[in-house]
C-alpha cells in the first residue's frame, strides 16, 4: 500500500549513506558531489511525506521541515536553502487546505485540524523572524528578498493562526457563543504576542496585535449588529 512512501523513504536513505560516507573518505575534497546527495536526500524525505499521509499530516511535516532547512540554511549561508524552505512552508499551507478543515475530527482543540494549522502557522512565524536576521546590509543584492520573504512569511503565519481559531471556534461551538469563544481567542493571542514582543523585541508581533485589535472591534460590531 505504501511502496512508493517506503520506495523514496529508502532512496533518501541511500543518498545520506553515500554523503556521509565521502565526507568521511574525501572530506571536503568532493563538496559539491556531498551536497547534491544531501538535496537528493532532502527530496525523497519530502516526496515520501505525501505518499503515506495524508493533506494534513504532510503539511505539518512540511511546514517543520521548511523551519528547519531555513535554520540550517541561515546559520551556513545556504540562499537555496532558505529558498526550498520558504517554499516548504507556503506548500504546507496549500497541502492543507487541499485536504481542507474536517469537521468534528477528534477532541475540541485536541486534532488533526488544529495541529496542522497551528504547525503551519509556528513554522511561518518561525521562518520570517530567521530571515528577518538576514545577515546582509542594505546594499546586498538579496536584502530584498529577503524582507519580502520575511514579510510574506509572517502575514501567512498570521493567516493560518486566526483562521484556524475562527474554524475551530465556528466548528464545535453551539448557537450565539460562536463569535464570543472566538472574540476570546482573539484577545489572547493578542496578550501573547505582546508578551513575546517585549521579551523577544519583536515589532512585527505588536504591529499585528494592533490590527487583531482593530479586526476584533469590527467581528463584535458585526455580531451585534
């Protein structure tokens, strides 16, 4: 049932083993033959995903391992890395919603649903402060598009936590407390990231938190209404 899953899990296997293996014989005398089987590596882990799991499952194993090529990738300067693990984490979002929000799936809170959203949304948030560190000054030809992957990363990751709040809000309460259990979850989210911006100076966190609050005063009107 999963010979392609395990096909690819075997091949990534393969190609690590033979990196490995020149590192230790050739050190550094073969780079570029070691880092094309790290990426072919990289590759079939990630084909294998899809193959045995399904939208939401492999979406969060995306969205980790897009994080963790650009941790890797901005410690060693690696631009194609942080590069594939941008697009990891936008991919793992659009995996997602291919499988789409299931409802009633397991516990309130406690599901595939949440944790596939909530892992999207940290490895977002994750990934544009990393690239946000760019170290380059503003004459560097990529610190543009860094900032831009920066910027894009945190809107997205944004995205998916008040959608996936809002989702589970409308999904497992009854009657009028919908918007109400939302409004809460708004609120302290809001609290939280004003929190990690004063322990971590994270601007972009309490910019954000001024428009939550703009866009909760607007959901209320519109409940009241």
């Amino acid at each position: 049932e999963y010979g392609l899953a395990w096909s690819a899990l075997v091949l990534a296997g393969f190609y690590t083993l033979t990196a490995l293996g020149l590192l230790r014989r050739q050190g550094e005398s073969l780079t570029l033959l070691i880092e094309s089987y790290k990426a072919l590596a990289v590759v079939f882990v990630t084909l294998a995903i899809p193959l045995a799991l399904d939208a939401r499952w492999t979406a969060g194993a995306w969205a980790l391992e897009g994080a963790a090529l650009i941790w890797i990738g901005m410690r060693q300067s690696h631009h194609l890395a942080n590069f594939a693990g941008t697009l990891l984490v936008l991919g793992a979002g659009l995996a997602f919603m291919d499988d789409g929000f299931v409802s009633r799936r397991g516990l309130a809170v406690l599901n595939g649903n949440v944790l596939g959203g909530l892992l999207v949304s940290l490895s977002a948030l994750f990934s544009s402060r990393q690239l946000r560190n760019f170290p380059g000054d503003s004459s560097h030809v990529l610190t543009p598009a860094y900032r831009l992957a920066s910027i894009g990363l945190f809107a997205w990751g944004i995205t998916w936590w008040v959608g996936t709040g809002l989702l589970e809000s409308l999904d497992r309460i009854e009657g009028d407390g919908k918007l109400h259990v939302f409004l809460i979850f708004m609120a302290a989210s809001t609290v939280l990231g004003l929190h990690i911006d004063r322990l971590r100076q994270w601007i972009e966190l309490r910019r954000a938190g001024l428009l939550l609050v703009l866009f909760m005063a607007l959901v209320g009107l519109w409940d009241f209404i």
